[in-house]
C-alpha cells in the first residue's frame, strides 16, 4: 500500500510498525527524530520530480 501524506504517514509509522517496508521522503527534515532512527534502514530519499510523479499528479 502506498500512503501520501505527512499525517497518515506519521500514524502509520508509529502505530503499525510492523507493516511498513519502505518509507519514501521527498524532504530532508519531515520525519521526528525517533522516527527518523528507528526506521532509518528503510528510507530511501526522492526528488522532487520523482515523488510529484509517484503522487500522480503532483501540485
């Protein structure tokens, strides 16, 4: 499943931990420091471009 949106991310990751195999960011700085460490072996950072282009449709 893909999750678009800082909000529903957040809760996915500290809720259902479990269930998330990789987190894309398009932004350096979004993610809560704990978060960030818990996870860090899942994160793969994106351009811009490239997240407006998995967004389908972008802004």
């Amino acid at each position: 499943m893909i999750i678009y949106g800082k909000q529903v991310c957040l809760y996915a990751l500290e809720h259902h931990p479990e269930a998330i195999r990789t987190v894309y960011v398009a932004k350096k700085g979004i993610l809560p420091q704990p978060l960030f460490h818990q996870f860090h072996d899942k994160i793969k950072f994106l351009e811009e471009k490239w997240a407006q282009s998995l967004s389908k449709g972008g802004n």
